[in-house]
C-alpha cells in the first residue's frame, strides 16, 4: 500500500467570522499533481497557507510522510516545523517578488537554499546553480544580475529553480502563471509540465485557470465558499462535472 | 535697553584645566542603580556568549555613535583600583580616545594609561590592540549596529527568532554575492562570527585583521550598543570563528607594507596621503605599539 505524502483532516480556519476554509480532507500521494480551483475568495489561498505553514488552522490535522518519517506538521515544535519547511517544503509565490530576493544576483538566490541546508563550498553552490539556470532556461551569463534586470517570465523561472534546487518533498504554487501574459504563461507551463514529469515531483498548484488545472494537475478539487464541493482526477470533473458550480466553472471558459 | 541681573559674565565660566575630578559626579558618572541594571545585562551576555541582551540604554552627555554603550559598559564594570586605556581606531590621542578617557577622569578619578598591558579596562572604537590582551584584563567595543543580520532582514522580530532557532542561510548569501562580485570576500571591518559555535555576532566595525584575536582570548571581551540598547560578550577562552566558504576560507587581510614609523610588518596600518601628489605613507594604527617599537 502506498502511503500518502500528505493527509489532511478536517482543516478548518475562519477569520473572526469569516470563514476562510472549513472541514478540508483530503490526500496526496508521492508524484502527484492536486490542482485546487474555485473562485476568488473560495478558501483556495487559506488552504494552501495552512498545509505549507504560513497560516496557523484552527482546527485539524496535517500530517506528512517524508523520508518514512511521518510529521503531525501542527503539533511540532517552531523550530522543527521551521526546519521542515526549509528542508521538505517549497513554495512558489504568484508575484516571483514576493519569494525571491531582488538586491541579491540570480545566483545568490538560487543558492540561498543550499546555504540555509549547510551548503558552504562557492564552486559547489555555483555549480549547482548554474544547473539549475539552465534547466529553467535562463542563460547562465545571467547568474551574476540582479532580479531586478529580469523580465516577469525569468524571475518566475527563477523563483522555480530557486525552489527547486534542494529538491523539496511537496512544492506549492500559488497562480505561478498569474501576472504573466499568454505567451510567456504557455513557457511557464510548458517549464513546470516538464520539470514535473522529469523530476516526479509532487506538486499543490492553486489555480483559478482551468487550462493551468487540466495541463498539470492528475487530480482536482474545487472549492466554494470555504469547502470541497467537487474532488477526482481532473479529466474526470472537467469533462463531467457533477456540482452546479463545477459546471458552471467549466463552462464559463473562453474558447478562442 | 533694559538691564537684566541675568547677564552672564565671562568670568563666570570655569576654565578647564586639565579636567579635575569632579565630586559632584557618582562614581563613573551613572546612578548605582543604572549600573547594577547593566552588570546585570552584562552577566547574561558573558553565560550565552555572542547573544544580544537587551538594556535599558541611559542618555549619555555625548551623542549616539561616540561610544554610549562602550561608555556605559565601562562605567559598570570600573572600580577605583582600575586603570584605564581608551583607544580610537587603535589610537589613543584622537578625539573620541581623549574625550572618553577625560570623561572618566572627570567622573571617576582613576588612573589612566596608553600602554595596553598595564590598562586593567580598555574601551575601544574599531581596533583590538596589537599587543596581545591578558587575563583580568576587560575589553569593551563600542558598537553602532549589534544584529549581524540587519541588512539581511530589516524586522527585529524575525531576526530573533533566526537567532534562536540558528537560521543562519541568509548570512552566506552575502559572502557568496562578495565573491561573486569582486572575486573574494571584500567585507573588510564588521566581518561576521559565530561564537562558541552557536550565535552569529557582529565584532563591531574591527578590521577583518583583528577577528583571529578574539577567538580564545584571555581577556573578558564586552560589546555596548548605546543606541541599540543591546549589550553582547565574549566570555575568556571562547571560540570565536569568522564566516567562510570551504573554498574560500577567512583572510585576515592587511595592507602588504612595513610600517614607516617603526618598520613592524605584521601590525594592521592606516594609510595617510601625505602630500598634494598622493604620495603614500603606512603607519601602525596602533599608536602604543608603534611608540614602544620605535623606542626599542
């Protein structure tokens, strides 16, 4: 039996009264791809703060399996659950500003990861990262600029290698195509699809792009209102979608 | 025009005349129990060497960054039997050296010295003396910026707890964009440590040169930031090692010239331009060294 990378137990968070998601479960096994959709202000970015540790959830249970240790992410100490996400977590932001740091070069941001997991040799650290430029397709004489000379495609692949370099257990993007305009998104996809299937990583993207969910993700839920209305394998509910608000969702996609 | 009694008078002013010992002053010029409060701050530092201790920073009759907190350590830990050498950028006849020193013989009436081994307290701005220090002997930096990540993470929230819980990734990134940048590690004063293999410290803006002295010193090394309130120590016999890469280890760079003065080439030097040409001269910055050397 294959155990899940990530279960999840009845998570809930509210905002004083607002309810930000409410009684979540669900699982995640190892080279998946889940894609969350659901409207603006469905509880899609409140789930995905609280399974990567950036909210505290109410009420619930997190537990991972990595490395055939199992972690109950909610009842660690700071440090260990700080230490987790630097070493088995990674997330990539919808405004690459938001995860990367713009005063420092290409390259030092790609290596601030192996820094902060004991990496101390440059010509390694360098090595790596110069990889890692290529395999998302920015040229390696770039290593040395910072962010800010790079368009908003590059640092988003840069934001991905950034995250990538230490190979993280679960990978969480939130809109990682969002700000970016059709051509350059294609790119973006096309980058992630391939690292994803030459990497078997496993992967929590947020999307409210249907075509982003049906790309990537093997399997989807959609959220409304802060609950899981419709779950399975994404060409499952898009194509025959059960719930009114699924096939409406579905439905409401611009063909060109 | 309206006479006034208030007029003053020239003569009205003392003289100052090689600064008297001035009774009106507590001993060392803070209140007891200020200085109970930082002796207080101070034990913690020397039990959790390179932690910064908050304290409750007094208002000093001289500005922020001349020295408020090395003056308030000082002023904590000197007794009447001390004697004392105030040194500046590893001089003991520049301003901010004679200002402090004629402070405390205003405020203390202690004795005094430029010669190293014989200071039982030495307060400095910038420099660890050339002559090795020794035991009993305490040493206070005077520091402008304790938290070694400031420029790295602006919150002090989030630098706390980085500390506490040892997160020091972020402390490589700058050497790698120094490396990057100009092909070695150009950090050149304030040069980062870990002390007693746990916290990262900032050695005050010491040359890089000095950082070696500090490790498994004898003396009792004490770091005041007035300012920043914070007060940090490195205990006698601590380890203290600076920041490096595996393939680029610590160089306690110093400029490659013997000093004009007394010929020593091993001593940190200052470069002065000495002439409208930019001709050059080194000299020990170390002015009790030198002297002692050039007399020999």
């Amino acid at each position: 039996m294959i155990i899940p990378l990530l279960k999840v137990t009845n998570l809930s968070k509210s905002y004083d009264n607002i309810v930000g998601c409410k009684n979540i479960s669900m699982s995640l096994y190892p080279g998946e791809v889940l894609g969350i959709v659901g409207e603006s202000g469905s509880g899609k970015t409140t789930l995905i703060n609280c399974l990567s540790g950036n909210l505290e959830p109410d009420r619930g249970k997190i537990i991972f399996n990595t490395n055939n240790k199992e972690t109950d992410f909610l009842n660690i100490s700071e440090s260990e659950k700080r230490k987790f996400i630097r070493t088995d977590l990674a997330f990539v932001h919808q405004n690459p500003r938001d995860g990367l740091r713009l005063n420092v070069s290409a390259g030092g941001n790609i290596g601030e990861k192996l820094m902060s997991v004991g990496y101390r040799h440059y010509g390694n650290i360098r090595s790596l990262a110069t990889k890692w430029m290529n395999k998302v397709e920015i040229d390696k004489s770039r290593i040395d600029d910072l962010p800010i000379t790079f368009s908003g495609g590059m640092l988003q692949r840069l934001q991905i290698a950034k995250n990538l370099i230490t190979s993280p257990n679960v990978i969480f993007m939130d809109e990682p195509t969002g700000g970016l305009d059709v051509s350059v998104q294609a790119r973006v996809l096309d980058l992630i699809r391939s690292l994803v299937n030459e990497l078997n990583l496993t992967v929590i993207i947020v999307s409210h792009d249907l075509a982003v969910i049906r790309l990537l993700a093997d399997k989807m839920i959609v959220m409304k209102n802060g609950t899981v209305i419709e779950s399975g394998l994404s060409d499952q509910v898009l194509e025959d979608p059960q719930q009114e608000y699924t096939q409406l969702l579905v439905s409401s996609v611009l063909h060109v | 025009m309206r006479k006034t009694n208030n007029v003053i008078k020239i003569k009205d002013f003392k003289v100052d005349k090689g600064l008297p010992f001035d009774q009106e002053y507590n001993f060392a010029y803070l209140d007891e129990n200020t200085k109970k409060m930082i002796r207080r701050a101070i034990i913690k530092a020397l039990c959790i060497p390179g932690y910064q201790v908050p304290f409750a920073s007094r208002e000093m009759p001289m500005p922020y960054g001349w020295g408020t907190g090395g003056v308030q350590v000082t002023a904590s830990c000197l007794t009447k039997r001390d004697t004392l050498k105030i040194i500046d950028q590893g001089a003991d006849d520049t301003t901010n050296a004679v200002s402090i020193r004629n402070f405390f013989k205003k405020t203390s009436n202690i004795k005094t010295t430029e010669i190293t081994e014989k200071a039982t307290l030495i307060q400095t701005r910038h420099r660890i003396p050339e002559t090795p220090l020794k035991k009993k002997q305490i040493f206070v930096y005077q520091v402008p910026i304790p938290e070694p990540l400031a420029f790295l993470e602006p919150k002090v929230s989030e630098t706390i707890k980085m500390h506490s819980l040892s997160e020091y990734g972020a402390m490589h990134v700058k050497l790698y964009e120094d490396i990057s940048k100009n092909g070695h590690i150009e950090t050149a004063y304030a040069y980062p440590v870990k002390t007693n293999d746990r916290y990262i410290m900032d050695p005050s803006p010491i040359p890089k040169f000095d950082n070696p002295k500090m490790n498994n010193s004898p003396a009792i090394q004490l770091f005041g930031a007035g300012r920043e309130q914070r007060i940090y120590a490195i205990p006698p016999y601590t380890k203290v090692k600076s920041l490096d890469f595996e393939d680029y280890p610590f160089d306690p760079f110093k400029a490659e010239h013997a000093c004009d003065i007394c010929g020593s080439k091993n001593t940190y030097l200052d470069e002065i331009i000495v002439d409208d040409a930019g001709n050059k001269s080194f000299i020990c910055s170390d002015t009790d060294f030198c002297n002692k050397r050039k007399n020999k």
